[in-house]
C-alpha cells in the first residue's frame, strides 16, 4: 500500500475507532438498564478501563465496512451495535487473557492491565460483565420498528453466531488449546486450527456479521466469512512476528513471551521469512475473495494490506 493510501486508511480506522469508543462509553454508563438493579461502580471502573483504553478497533471496523460493502446505509445503527458487541467479547478475551492464571501480563496497550489497575476478581468480573453485555447489545430490539430494521431470523443469526466465534468451538476452545500447547507442541496442522478458533473466529465473525446486518445474499456472507478466515489468520502470523521483532514500547505490551512460554506459533517453527512469505499468501488470498465486489471493496483490500504492515 503506497503512504498516502496507509495514511488515509488509518484516518479512515481512527475515526472509526473513536465512534466506537463514544458507543461504548455510552454502553457502558453507570446508569442501569431495565431489568438491571444497580451497576456496581468498581465493576463499571474496571470494565471501561478493558474496554475504553484505544486499540485500532479492527473487528469492529470490519463489521462496519463488511455491511456498507452491501450499501446498508439504513443500518448504520445495527452494524455499529454489533461492532461494538464484537469489540466487549475482544476486550473481555484480553482482560482475561492478561490475568496470571493465563498470560499473565502486567501491560495492555500502554497501561497496567485490568487486574493491576485493580484486582483479580475485579478483573474476572470486568470481563464476564463485557462478554454477557455484548448479548444485550445485539439482543436489543428497541429499534425493530423502523422500516428498515433487520429481520428477527437476522439478530438471532448474529447471536448464534457470536456465541459460537467467541465459545467453545471458537475463541475459548483455541485459548485452550494454546495452553495445552505449553505442554505438548502441536504440528503446523495443529497451530493453524488453534490460531482459526482463538483469533480468526471473531475475524470470520466479524466479516460475516455485517454482512448480515446488510441482508446480503448466502453466497455473498460466506465469501466474506472465507475474507475474514484469511485476514484472521494473516493477522495471527503478524503478531507473532511483532513478538520476535518488536520492543515493548512499540507494543505496549511485553513481547518475546510467546518465544520464552515455549507457545506455539507458525513463525517459532518455521521462521521469520517463512512467516512473513505465508502472511504475504494470506493477504492476496483475501484480496482475490474481495475481487468480485471491484472498486466496491476498497476499504476491505486496504484492511487486508494493513493487517500485513501494522506496527502494533
């Protein structure tokens, strides 16, 4: 991608970004729901210090660019709701992730994790409050009298498909399998499948659910699943490679872990250059699955490009 273009799409992602984080601000004010009794103010502190604290907001960016791909215009509101479901699941996994049961990270995107800022169970209850959020978010009908509202059989669609991308079969299952690989290294088959479920599910989700939200033909949401199976997967392979060749402050995070925790990873068994040839694979291929939407996808193939030069 020529600078101009990187340029104009990381504008295009920080604005972006920042509608979805004044979304979730508001999401997550302290006022209750109905149904709700209170929310707990040390909860809610903890839940907007995982969940408002920057970060490129990719996945949800996808669910929004993946809906007006199909001229959805009507549901900017829905897309821009289940983007923000998408990115409390992402920010729950994180918040989990960073606790000393897991990963045990002490850093998250420049700042002390959930369980520094506060404490263990804080932390465990930050997440489990964003990820029974997002549910509510997507759940909520209170616009479904709107001409242009999405059909019922859609938001339970986008439901089911959340809970299965982030469940058992998904996000949870690949963290699982990531700790067992601690143990017992997997093959390349191995890795591959984990790092489907732990990071590509919610990418494949996230593509697919706006297209969804824009009503788009069977044929056209598994294309842009397929897009985001392949954009999952390249932005796994880059991660790993900022692990092996980034510093902390460039990351915000510690990195060399993956390396010292023995995890793992595509690039600690094939190599830098390997890897780096696979990501590259990984980007045409999900440029070439954007191909029959023409100049109609250009702020996907920017997408796929970024995932292959981010710096963080």
């Amino acid at each position: 991608m020529e600078n101009d273009a990187r340029i104009d799409f990381e504008n295009l992602l920080d604005n972006q970004a920042q509608a979805i984080e004044t979304l979730l601000r508001d999401i997550l004010g302290d006022g209750p729901l109905p149904g709700e009794i209170i929310r707990p103010k040390q909860l809610m502190a903890a839940m907007r210090h995982g969940a408002l604290n920057g970060g490129k907001r990719l996945r949800p960016f996808l669910v929004v660019e993946s809906a007006a791909l199909f001229g959805a215009k009507s549901r900017q509101r829905e897309a821009m709701r289940v983007a923000a479901a998408l990115e409390c699941v992402h920010c729950y996994s994180l918040i989990h992730d960073d606790l000393p049961a897991m990963d045990d990270d002490d850093m998250r995107r420049g700042q002390p994790t959930v369980h520094k800022a506060f404490d263990e169970a804080s932390a465990i209850l930050a997440g489990d409050g964003l990820l029974t959020l997002a549910f509510d978010i997507i759940a909520d009908d209170s616009d479904d009298r709107s001409p242009s509202a999405m059909p019922p059989a859609a938001r339970l669609a986008l439901i089911r498909g959340l809970a299965r991308a982030s469940g058992i079969g998904g996000m949870v299952g690949g963290q699982m399998l990531d700790l067992d690989a601690e143990h017992k290294k997997p093959d390349e088959a191995g890795i591959i499948r984990l790092q489907a479920m732990k990071t590509g599910a919610l990418f494949r989700y996230a593509c697919e659910a706006g297209a969804i939200v824009a009503g788009a033909a069977d044929g056209d949401r598994e294309r842009l699943a397929e897009f985001g199976s392949a954009i999952g997967l390249a932005f796994q392979l880059a991660d790993d490679l900022l692990d092996l060749t980034a510093d902390a402050d460039q990351l915000g995070k510690a990195t060399g872990k993956d390396v010292a925790a023995g995890k793992a990873t595509l690039a600690a068994l094939h190599g830098a250059d390997w890897a780096r040839r696979q990501l590259d694979g990984l980007v045409e291929q999900a440029l070439d699955l954007l191909e029959p939407f023409g100049e109609r996808a250009a702020v996907l193939k920017q997408a796929a490009h970024f995932v292959s030069w981010r710096e963080r």
